[in-house]
C-alpha cells in the first residue's frame, strides 16, 4: 500500500531503508520529504534494475541487490543515526516472480534487533493485513511479529494505518508503526 505523506512525514528519520522496493513508492515518498539518504533492498533482478534506473544520478539513495532478510544487517551497520524502515509483511507483490517470493520480516526484524541504535529506530510494516489474516503467511503471527518488535524496543509504541475495507475480509494493507516512546528513557 502507499502511505500517505502525512504518516510518513510523521515517522521520518535521517535515513530511510525501504525492503522490498516494488515501484519505490515509499523511498520516493521519503525523498519529496526531504530525506538525506535513503536504501532501497530489491531481491527481484528486474525490479532491482528499475530502481536502479529509477535512481541513477540521486546520490541520496543506494539501490542494494539482495534479499533483505540476509543483507539488510550489512546495510546498516555503518549508520549511526536513528533510520526509519519501510518493511513489507507479504514479501512478494505482483511484480515479483513466484520463485522468487519470500518472506523476510522476521529476519530484517532480527537484523535491526541487532543494531546498536535499535531503540532510536522507527519500523514501519507495510501489508499487515497479510501477518493478521490467518493461514496466509504461515511462519508470521501477530504475536511473533510483536515479540520480534520487543526485542528491538521493549517500549514501541505501536499503532496502524488502516488501508481499504474488504467486506469479507476486513482491512486489507494496513500499516502496523513501531516508534519509539520518547516518554521512556
């Protein structure tokens, strides 16, 4: 789902990492928004290559190939400033090939868990609907996902963004935002 400006806006650090870049609607959103640096972690070669595309001759951004559940770690081990991170729950959209579909949130969440800066850090869940609809992702729970939160920041505050209402379904592409509390020290 896109995010609207405003909830982005509202979550903002100085950097800004974006998995799974599909059409780049998060990283883009991001740069209008006056963000220094921005990753953008594609797995798909021929989405890889259009954010590549997308991206030649802005030095804010770094397009990096790979599956963000193994090099997402890598990616952020030289930043030492709080990062905002645009995760996708499904792992695969349209765009992706089959073969190609994973699900990496639980691995990227253990990665930014890892980061020394981890309770500065903001993470943001596109496509929850996914985690919360079951027998969709079987390895993602609510309780897992949530857990998984806690071990980067015992004190998330966590809220969502509701996307369109399916009658039978209930939300679809929600937004799940972890923040931190500023109240907590």
């Amino acid at each position: 789902m896109p995010i609207d400006r405003g909830t982005l806006q509202r979550h903002l650090n100085g950097v800004f990492v974006e998995t799974g870049a599909g059409p780049c609607i998060g990283s883009r959103t991001a740069l209008e928004l006056g963000v220094p640096r921005v990753f953008v972690i594609e797995f798909d070669p021929e989405i890889y290559e259009r954010a590549v595309d997308r991206y030649r001759g802005e030095p804010r951004v770094q397009v990096v190939f790979g599956d963000a559940g193994k090099v997402l770690s890598e990616v952020i081990a030289p930043i030492n400033e709080p990062i905002t991170f645009w995760l996708d729950a499904h792992g695969k959209s349209p765009e992706t090939k089959p073969r190609l579909a994973s699900k990496p949130l639980l691995q990227e969440l253990a990665a930014i868990a890892a980061h020394p800066l981890r309770l500065q850090h903001t993470v943001l869940i596109d496509d929850y609907d996914v985690v919360l609809r079951p027998g969709t992702a079987r390895h993602l729970t609510d309780t897992n996902v949530r857990d998984a939160l806690r071990k980067i920041n015992p004190h998330f505050r966590l809220s969502r963004v509701d996307g369109l209402i399916n009658p039978k379904r209930g939300p679809l592409w929600l937004v799940l935002i972890a923040e931190p509390d500023t109240m907590v020290d």
